[in-house]
C-alpha cells in the first residue's frame, strides 16, 4: 500500500505532554502544563454551568451550520453571518483552507518561526513553502520581506498576530498596507488565535477591516483566552467569494452540539476575557523584569506566553523544569524556550527554578 508522496518529509505534530504522564513518571504531587498557551485560570464558570444542561440529544448530530453559534459571533463582532467558517478549533479550519485553496506546485509564504500547521498542510497538499525569517533583534514578522517573496505561484500568506512563538504583535495598519500591496489572487490570512491579550494598541485586530479587502481572512480561536482548548472549537470571518469552496471541503459535523454551546456563552462573558488578559499581562512584566534582570535576550510578548534565549541547552533545561513539575516548551529554536504564563505563583517558581538552573 502506498500514501501520498508528499507525506514522506513530515512528522506527526508533537503536543505538550500530558500532566498525568509526567506526575506518574517523575512520582510528582503537582504538575502544572506551561507548554501550550492554554489558560490556567480555566474557563468562564458560566460556560461550565450551561454545559451541565447542554450534555442532552447526544443521539442527534450536531448542527452542521453552527447557526446559533454563527449568531453569537455575528452579534459579537459586527459582521454578516454568511462570512463565518466555524471549525473544530483553528487546526481544523488551517486544513480546510489548506485542502481548499492549494494545489500542488502552489507556494504559502510563511514567517520563519511560526505556528507549524500552515506549513504541514501545504506540504500535504504538494504545495512549496517559503520561509521569511523574522527580524532577529525584534522577533517580528518582516512584511517587505514577505511582499518580496510573492510569485505568481503564491497562494496564501499566512501572518500569525501575535506571533507564535515570538509572540510579537503588528498593529492593524501595518498589516493594512501590506495587504493593500498584496495581488488580490493571494489570500492573506492573520491568524489572531492571541489576539485578546494584546494590550498594547488600541487598534490591534484585522477583523473589523476583513471587507475592505477581497483577499483578507482573519481566524480566532475558542482554545486560549476563551479556555476551551479541549473541546475544539474555533472560527473565521472568510471573504465571501471563498465560503462556498470552504463549505465543500469542510467536514459536516465538524463541530459539536457541546462546543458549540460553549462558544455561544463563553462570547458572553467579556469580564471573564478582560480578567484573564490583566493577570497576564501583569504576569507578562513580571517575566520580563526577570530577562531584563538576568541579562537574557527575549523577545516583546503581547500573547500569553514568552519566548527567550536561555543561551544553553534549552532542551536538557526543559527536563529540568519538567522533573520539578512544570512543563515548558523546548525544541522550536536551540537554546529558546516558550514558556506559556500561568498562575503568579507557578510562574515565580519557574523563574526561581531557572535562574537556580542557569548559575
Ligand atoms: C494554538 C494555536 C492555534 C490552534 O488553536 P486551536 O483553535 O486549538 O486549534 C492556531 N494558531 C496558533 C497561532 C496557535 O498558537
């Protein structure tokens, strides 16, 4: 039996480890997971509530439109429902684009780190990938190098805002004037899963200028500041023209009765959103304090995570960390770790652990 050639060059994804595993290994009273920028303080209680009653009709598939949930986020953002794709998580919305739009021998230009899906499933695909490095000193996704880049063979361009794993941010009218010099063949994507930590401008999404232009797609996420990454669930406001493409491709229940609900009320609960992005960002200063203070290299966070050079085996550091208890992420760059921010006091004692480490 054969698979597809193009599967031939890539590995399956390796998640952060699960905190059972490591408890039982390492025989550890508490561990806690800092390696995949999801949110410690949980979820929003209203959502664990509603989901006590909505554990019903689980003989019925779900509604393979989503239209309650297309409704919420409508409502919640001011556009038009027809230009919604809700997806089982951003994961599963990169693979439907990806299925969608690229053929073999088409190009995606990428930022060089970044989050690793939009690469797998172009390659999938037969597609090539090109890799623009971001700016060394700033961490930033380097747009003219970018703009440089595009072929006649591009078809999509994926921006990651913030960043991951630099977690770096670009505000809304850099990004505006780089699609403005885009070819409207190419679909530019701003992947915005950390977007609700942003503090620092006012003016930091794409989505509220999607429909100025034609090849502009903004996805969000229900995993990170929502606190729902273990029941899938994420969305994205599509140029029209594309929707029906999209719908094709797009498996017919590929959300749940259960996840949907869940967006329904976490949307409903800003104050939950608004909590969480203030401790983090709190949590944000208070790591960089400890860089600054240690001489280490890091770069400027806006997302709930940051990512610095700990200017030794970052890996061997990391199996420190994690024999201790606490799981970060290694392996994206020799010598880096991405830390993902957590509680105040299980962030404190990371820093402690490090800086006992790293003397
Ligand atoms: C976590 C993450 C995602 C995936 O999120 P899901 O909605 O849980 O699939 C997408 N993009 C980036 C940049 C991420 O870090």
């Amino acid at each position: 039996m054969q698979v597809k050639k193009t599967l031939s060059t890539l590995t399956p994804y390796v998640p952060g480890r699960p905190m059972k595993d490591v408890q039982k290994e390492y025989g550890l009273e508490k561990v806690v997971k800092l390696a995949s920028n999801e949110n410690p303080f949980g979820t929003s209680p209203k959502v664990k509530e509603a989901l006590q009653a909505a554990v019903t009709d689980l003989e019925y598939y779900p509604d393979g439109g989503a239209k309650d949930l297309k409704a919420a986020i409508a409502a919640f953002h001011q556009i038009p429902t027809e230009q919604i794709l809700v997806g089982a998580g951003l994961d599963d919305v990169i693979q439907i684009i990806s299925r969608a739009v690229l053929n073999a021998g088409d190009e995606i230009i990428v930022a060089d780190p970044t989050f690793s899906q939009y690469e797998l499933h172009a390659v999938v695909e037969g597609a090539k990938v090109v890799k623009i490095p971001v700016n060394d000193q700033t961490g930033e996704m380097d747009l003219n190098a970018m703009l440089q880049a595009i072929t006649p063979k591009t078809k999509i361009i994926w921006l990651c805002n913030p960043n991951n794993p630099t977690g770096t941010y670009l505000p809304q009218n850099q990004i505006r004037d780089f699609v403005a010099q885009v070819p409207q063949e190419v679909l530019v994507i701003s992947d915005e899963a950390y977007q609700d930590f942003v503090t620092k401008e006012i003016e930091s999404t794409s989505l509220p200028v999607v429909d100025d232009y034609p090849n502009l797609l903004v996805m969000r996420t229900f995993s990170k500041v929502y606190g729902l990454a273990a029941l899938r669930i994420g969305y994205a406001i599509v140029p029209l023209g594309l929707m029906s493409a999209f719908e094709i491709v797009r498996p017919p229940f590929n959300t749940s009765t259960i996840a949907q609900k869940a967006g329904i009320e976490a949307l409903a609960d800003q104050e939950f959103v608004l909590r969480t992005v203030a401790i983090n960002h709190e949590e944000r200063e208070k790591w960089e304090h400890f860089l600054e203070a240690r001489g280490l290299f890091y770069y400027k966070s806006q997302a709930n995570f940051i990512y610095f050079d700990t200017k030794q085996d970052s890996t061997q550091l990391a199996h420190e960390l994690m024999k201790r208890g606490y799981i970060v992420r290694a392996g994206l760059r020799p010598q880096w770790l991405r830390v993902t921010l957590g509680y105040a006091n299980d962030n404190a004692k990371v820093r402690e652990i490090l800086a006992e480490l790293l003397d």
